[in-house]
C-alpha cells in the first residue's frame, strides 16, 4: 500500500485529493494548520493539525513509512487576498518557510515522488495583457516577471524543487502549475475566495437583479474543476515528466460572463456591474499542449457541470445557516 502525505490537507483540493488518493487504496496522512471542517468527506487515515512553518513539526510528518508527498500547503487565495498587497509579506515569509522545511527533510526520508502545487501566477503579466490573446506557455515563463509576490515565491519555489531534485535523481519531482482550481469544500466569503466561489454566493444572496464584479468584467479566465485537477495530479505523479507543467482548462471566459452563466444556473436575471478591485492581469488562459503532449490529459468535465456542482453545494451551506466558509 502507497502512503501518501497531502501538506494542506484542509484546503479545498487537500480534501479533494484525500478522496482521490483513498479511492485509489492509498493510506494517507494528512497535515494542516487548520481542522478539516466538512463531514461529508472521506478524512485521512490519520490527520494533524500542524504548523507547518515550525521545523520540527514538518519533520514529525515527514516519517519513513511515507512514500510520496503532495506540498499544496501555502497561503493563497483569490484576487481580494493576493492582489492587494496587505498579505505579501505573509505570502512570501510562511509560504517559502514549508517549502524550505520539506525540502531540509526529504534527505532523511524514503520519500520517492514529491508533487509541488505550482501557479500560473508564475507567468510573465506583460504576457497576460490582452483578454483574448495570452501567452501561458510553460517556457515562456523566462524572463522573469510575474504579476505578484505570490507568483515570485511560487517561482521560486518551483527552482529550489528542480534544483533538488537535480542533486537527488532518485526523487521524483512534479511540479504542476495549477490555473483557476474551483470546486466544493471550498472558501466561499472569508476573504480568500476565488472567483466562482464568490460570484456564487453573490448570485444566491441577491435580493435584486444587480451583482458586483471586481473591474471592468473584460477580463478572462480559464477554470479547472477540482476533480478534474485530482486526476491531472495524480497521471503527473506517475509519469516521466520532469518539467513544470500546466494543469488548468483552455476554456476561456470574461468575468462578465461568468456572472452571467452563474445567474443562468441559478434561474435568475442578473445585471453584472463594475466597481474598482484587485484584479490581477488582464487574461489569463492555460496552454495545454505541453501535458497533452507528454501526458495525454485534458479536463473531460466543462466549466458550467464544474459551476453546477459548486453552486448546489455554496447554496446548500448558505442555507443551513453556515457562513464561515473557513477553506481555500
């Protein structure tokens, strides 16, 4: 049996990945520094609530019986978290403390495969200035110049992984870029949300036929289902693939018209209207040429079955009266 170590455990794709992982017979342990909130899922068959910018305590969890581990812990969030400055130092300081803790253990450990949680905030915004017309292409990520801190820290976490994997050939290391993940189990009005997540609550909490947007609504995006993310995951942690890759959707849509599809779902007629926000860069779409090339992925599921499913599950939280919404 494959023992699998999932580092933010708690977060959206953290419970999302559990599932995947258990289904498949993987024991797995699961870290986090905070408690997995929903009851509905399948929890690890062991679970810590950890700080995992503490040496000590990644050491504790980086035991001999692990085979692989999957580094998703960070601090992240949507576009009103990353984009607005507030949070840099934090990004930057906590994010690259468990990257470089993991990376200070793994010498001691069994551990064979290492999956690192990349981003496409790793891509150049000068590339990214045209809402129809974006440039994500993995090697067009040199020169250098990314939108955000976050982008900066991911990037540089991205090297120092390829660098040890370059002096331990004998570990597996993947690095996804991961494009607009969205899903269940997520944060949905805690300051962290993501787009879809918070155009859904908006959409179920209005009482008028007006929703607020973060900018012009112009802007594009292209989003990846949680699920289908798990699956794209795991067939990189199985393959020869080296090289940071995209994992993300071709789907490209503008913000505006993600409103509109989100009231669609909803049964209600709904006017987007723009107001002042962070917005991070002007379009951002995933090239999958390369993953299709080298691992014969794309997403089966489209944005409105992905949207579907979300929506259903934000509505059925808001309903039960449960308006923390703690998960990223």
């Amino acid at each position: 049996m494959t023992t699998s170590l999932i580092l933010g455990a708690s977060g959206m794709i953290g419970q999302h990945l559990t599932q995947f992982l258990a289904a498949k017979g993987h024991k797995v342990i699961g870290a986090d520094r905070d408690p997995i909130l929903y009851e509905d899922l399948i929890k690890p068959d062991e679970f810590y609530i950890t700080d995992l910018k503490e040496f000590e305590n990644m050491e504790a969890m980086v035991t001999s019986d692990v085979d692989e581990v999957y580094h998703l812990a960070a601090e992240m969030g949507g576009a009103g978290y990353i984009f607005t400055g507030e949070n840099d130092v934090d990004i930057m300081i906590n994010s690259c403390a468990m990257t470089t803790n993991l990376i200070r253990c793994l010498p001691n450990s069994n551990i064979k495969k290492v999956f690192y949680s990349s981003s496409a905030c790793v891509y150049p915004e000068h590339n990214q200035l045209d809402p129809l017309d974006t440039t994500c292409e993995e090697t067009t990520c040199y020169p250098a110049s990314p939108d955000s801190e976050y982008g900066w820290e991911k990037l540089f976490a991205e090297r120092l992984f390829l660098a040890y994997g370059r002096k331990h050939p004998d570990v597996a290391v993947r690095i996804g870029r991961l494009h607009n993940v969205f899903g269940t189990h997520c944060s949905w009005n805690n300051g962290r949300e993501k787009a879809p997540a918070a155009l859904c609550r908006k959409v179920i909490q209005s009482n008028s036929k007006i929703i607020e947007m973060w900018g012009p609504g112009t802007q594009t995006r292209s989003f990846l289902y949680v699920e289908e993310c798990c699956k794209a995951i795991d067939r990189l942690m199985n393959s020869n693939c080296d090289e940071p890759v995209n994992i993300g959707s071709e789907q490209r849509i503008s913000i505006q018209d993600l409103v509109l599809l989100i009231a669609d779902i909803a049964g209600k007629e709904i006017t987007p209207v723009k107001r002042p926000g962070p917005l991070g860069v002007v379009g951002r779409t995933s090239d999958n040429n390369m993953i299709k090339r080298y691992l014969d992925w794309s997403p089966n599921e489209d944005l409105r079955g992905g949207l579907e499913k979300t929506y259903a599950w934000i509505k059925a939280e808001i309903d039960q009266g449960k308006n923390d919404g703690k998960r990223t």
